[in-house]
C-alpha cells in the first residue's frame, strides 16, 4: 500500500496537493508546518493530520528535517509539496535526505507497471515531459492557492524537538509591501517586453483601468528593466494568479510566466508574434501590434461604459 | 576566498519548437547558451573577486559542447572552468547533476562559497543548488537578493513569499541567486575568442571520484520517459487583421465570456 504525505502551511489552500497524492496514493496524511504558538486546522479529505512548529522550522534545513524525520515515522513513500518559495528550498533539501525522485511543479501524476510517473511542464512551456521516479521515496510539488478561510476541527501543535541546524543565523525578517497582492486579484493585465519604453506602461495601466483591472507583468519587466517592482511580477519567481480575466500584452509566454497564470479563467493575449507560446495558453490569440490595438481598445471600452 | 560557480549549458528555450509534422520537438537545431539565471551568480561572484581579491571557478555538467559556456563564463571574469561530461551529458537529471558537482567541488575545492542561479530556464527544477548544499553539508539560501561578504560568513538578503529575510551565513555555504541580484556584465565575441583553451579542463565522472554508471537514465532518480506538446485545449479563437476589427471582436469576444464588468 502507497501512503502519502502532504505538507502544508496553515496559510495555503492544499486541496490541489490532496487531489493530487490520492490519484497515486491509497493513504493520504497531512502535515501542516506552523507557528509553535499558533493553530492549524484539519485537512479536509485526508486520512488525518498532524501539525508541528517550533524554532528549528524557522529554517528549511530544519522543516526539511523533520519532514523526513514525519516521513519515517509514517511510513509515507510519496511525500507532496506546494511549489511556494519557502518550499522549494525545502523540497531540495528533503529530496537530497529521502534521496528521493523529485518531479517539481507537477501537472499530474500516475502509476504505471513501471512505476510512478509524473506529467510536467519544461522547455519554456512549449513541451509536457513525462518523467519516471526512480526511488522508493517520491517528492512531488504543486501550485497552491492562498487559502481565503480556514475552517473544520482545530488540530494541536506538537512542538518540534529537534536541534537548530548550524550555520544559519536569522538577523531580520520584514514583510514586504503586498499592495497590489495580485494573488485574489479578479482582473489582471499583465505586459512583458513587448512593450517598448517605461513611458508605453501608461498606456497598458489606461487598458488595466478601463478593465478595472490590477497591473501585472513578466519577469524582465521587474528583474531587468526594474520598471515595476517585485508585488507586480506574475510567474514561477513571482505570483501565481488565477482572475477571471487574464490579459497578457506583448506577453512571448515563458514558462517561468505561464505557471503562474494558466489557471486563470478567461486569457487574451496581445502578440504580434503568431507563434507566441503565449497563445497557446490563451482563450482568445490576438495576433497584432499592441501599439495598434491597445489605445484602440481603451477607447472602446470607454465608449461601451459612456 | 574560493568561490565555485555553477552554471548550466541549456538552449535557447525561445528558439525550441515542435515539427508540426513529425510532432517531434526541435531540440537539437535550438542553439545554446549559458543559463541567464546563472549568469548572475557569475557576476556576484566576479564582483567579490574584484572587491577581495577571490579565485573564481566555474563548473558545468554538461556535453562538450559546452566548452562554448565555460569560455564564456571565463571571459566574464572567472579564474578557470572545469567541465565535467560523460555519455550520460545529455539525458542527466538534477540529482545526478547535484552528485558530480558535490564531486567535484571535493576533488577541486575546497571553496568558501558555491553559488548558482535559482532556476534553469529549459528544467525548471530548481533543485540542484539544494541537493548539492545537503551533500556538502554546507547551509543554503534560494532567492538571494544581496550578498556581502564579512569573513568567515557572508550577508544574505533573500525575499520568498511576501517576506524579506537577512540571514548571516557560516561559511563554506551553497547559495542560489535571483536575477534581480545584479545586473551581469556584457561579454563580447571578441573577448570569448581570446580566452584560451588552457583554462577550461574537460573531465570525467572518475576524475571527480564517481562511476559512469550512477549517471545513466536507468540508475537515475528520475528518468524522462516522454514529451509532448502542451496540450493547447484553450485556443478558442484567434483574431487578426485590422486592428479596429479586432478590437470590435475582442469586445464582443469579452462580453461573450462574461468578464466584463
């Protein structure tokens, strides 16, 4: 019998990570990673849950150890993991302590005569490769949403005994400026290196007001241009999204963009390139120069509302 | 200080398409390049050499062909590079590559301080620096922001999840860098052409103390079985002509799909 273990934070919305241990798994547990001094709630849909804290969480040395140390105890050969920041260093660690068989970023999973396999997307979201897990210990990770309200049976903290791993001294933490938290954003309108001038971002923030829409855009435009910072950054090193409308302008589609807002429910793409990757994640492919279209559609949008 | 950089040898994602015929994926005609992530650790690295006077040495597992990597890392700024290839180079997974790294690592170092960008543009994994820190025992940090060094430890400033956290870190450590670390220096044609040959040295699994054999797909920890082209069930429609054409039908579109407000 298969036994997975899931991990989450009391912060995050695991139903995905649940959904996707049981397509390979006939036993699901959960364990929440919390504040020693705070609560943490009962998975729904698992076979149970557990939750720790303490200092030596403060580390991703020190959950990754005690992750291994849960895995052990339970006898969990498939262990599942939100594909946050704070959980990718610590799937790393995890992976190289189970030596395991890691898929990061999983569409999906199964089992064949093989063994498991896991579908994943690679080379900038062009291609879904398949990859076999070749170990007795599987690590999986997945997006995660930001859980809107939790609620079910309270679950107590077990303090978490294990020493403080060395070499690592916490000196500060300050959290950063979220305005513009584009993660429950409704409408968003994303733009990428398609756009020419920091002068242009006026003109896509008219297209984002007329949608009553919040601004977002691609990697570049916050790591290399610095023309927005970091809040506004969808993707893998930025935020995952899923509004009702998506709208991706001068967009290409890398997959570093394309994991953080293929589950939006409606995507337009603006692209003068008709073999955009973009497109192919997109509803609607609108294939033109965004300086043609752009004030153009401003302009309609202020119409249809006059 | 010794520093190790580790960069990836990948092709160029945005020149990786499928053959609409043969349905196969036109990897090999893509040209590669040096990982862009891994080019801003190259550059923190080389800004501490300039600051303290540090070696700097690349490494790379990868195909031969990956010497056009290594030269150019050397022209930016490193010491020398090490390339470690084999009959598995191109089919090696993250673990394995963690493995040759942490031998070599043993066998060239020892080095204060390992860093390497925080993802490769054509895996996505984002797991070797981790693996490589666990195996070398050392502390690690993903996401770096800003890197000082203070003797024997170094300031980390590093964001995740809406946070942003300063760490000092005991060295030797692994770290792995955002790209909005720095901003990496342009590196000419020219200057890649003169950089010589002698500086780069090509080894085996053996050299760094590991066997062939742990690298081949079937002893691998993962192993891709197939690829196939992202599923595109969205593409409803596509618009294109003039463009007050389009915008009237993206409207209309809009309203079709109930997102308007």
């Amino acid at each position: 019998m298969s036994r997975a273990l899931v991990v989450t934070q009391p912060d995050l919305d695991a139903s995905r990570l649940v959904g996707l241990a049981r397509s390979i798994a006939e036993e699901v547990h959960a364990i929440v990673v919390a504040d020693a001094a705070g609560t943490a709630i009962e998975e729904p849909n698992t076979d149970g849950t557990t939750a720790i804290g303490g200092p030596a969480l403060e580390t991703a040395e020190g959950v990754a150890d005690a992750l291994a140390a849960a895995a052990a105890e339970q006898g969990a050969d498939i262990i599942v993991l939100p594909a946050t920041h704070r959980f990718r260093e610590i799937t790393a660690l995890l992976t190289a302590r189970l030596d395991g068989a890691c898929a990061p970023e999983t569409i999906s999973a199964s089992r064949s005569s093989e063994g498991i396999t896991a579908d994943r997307l690679a080379y900038g979201g062009v291609a879904i490769v398949t990859v076999l897990l070749q170990r007795a210990h599987v690590l999986l990770t997945a997006a995660v949403d930001i859980r809107a309200t939790a609620s079910g049976s309270e679950v107590a903290v077990k303090p978490c005994l294990l020493p403080m791993p060395a070499g690592k001294e916490l000196m500060s933490r300050v959290a950063l400026d979220q305005t513009g938290d584009l993660s429950s954003a409704e409408r968003i309108v994303s733009f990428g290196r398609g756009v020419r001038s920091r002068e242009d971002v006026a003109m896509i923030g008219r297209l984002s007001e007329a949608l009553g829409a919040d601004l977002g855009c691609s990697r570049p435009i916050v790591e290399d241009l610095r023309w927005l910072e970091l809040p506004h950054q969808v993707g893998l090193t930025g935020t995952t999204v899923k509004p009702a409308l998506y709208f991706a302008v001068g967009i290409s589609g890398q997959i570093q963009h394309l994991v953080g807002m293929r589950d939006s429910k409606y995507i337009v793409a603006i692209n003068n390139n008709p073999n955009a990757p973009i497109f192919e994640a997109s509803d609607l492919a609108v294939v033109g120069d965004l300086y043609e279209i752009v004030p153009r559609l401003v302009e309609a949008l202020a119409a249809r509302t006059a | 200080m010794r520093i190790l950089v580790c960069v990836k040898h990948v092709p160029d994602t945005t020149e990786i398409r499928f053959d609409p015929v043969t349905k196969e994926l036109r990897l090999r005609q893509a040209p590669t390049k040096i990982n862009n992530y891994d080019e801003h650790a190259l550059e923190a690295a080389v800004r501490l050499r300039e600051q303290l006077g540090a070696e700097v040495v690349i490494a790379c597992i990868g195909p031969e062909e990956a010497g056009k990597t290594m030269k150019t890392a050397v022209a930016a700024g490193a010491d020398r590079a090490v390339l470690v290839t084999g009959p598995w180079a191109g089919e090696i997974d993250p673990a394995g590559t963690a493995a040759l790294l942490a031998g070599l690592a043993r066998t060239q170092g020892p080095f204060d301080l390992i860093l390497s960008g925080d993802v490769s543009e054509d895996g996505y994994h984002s797991l070797v620096p981790g693996i490589l820190a666990a195996a070398l025992d050392s502390p690690f940090l993903r996401g770096v922001t800003g890197l000082t060094a203070d003797g024997a430890s170094v300031l980390v400033d590093r964001q995740t999840d809406g946070v942003e956290e300063t760490y000092r870190v005991r060295l030797p450590a692994v770290l792995s860098v955002s790209s909005s670390l720095n901003e990496p220096r342009t590196v000419t044609t020219l200057q890649v052409m003169k950089v010589s040959m002698s500086k780069v040295a090509t080894l085996n699994a053996s050299d760094v103390g590991l066997d062939d054999a742990l690298f081949q797909p079937q002893a691998a920890a993962t192993r891709i079985v197939g690829i196939r082209p992202a599923a595109q069930p969205r593409r409803q429609e596509v618009l294109t002509g003039e463009p007050d054409d389009v915008v009237q039908k993206l409207i209309s579109n809009l309203e079709n799909a109930g997102v308007l407000s």
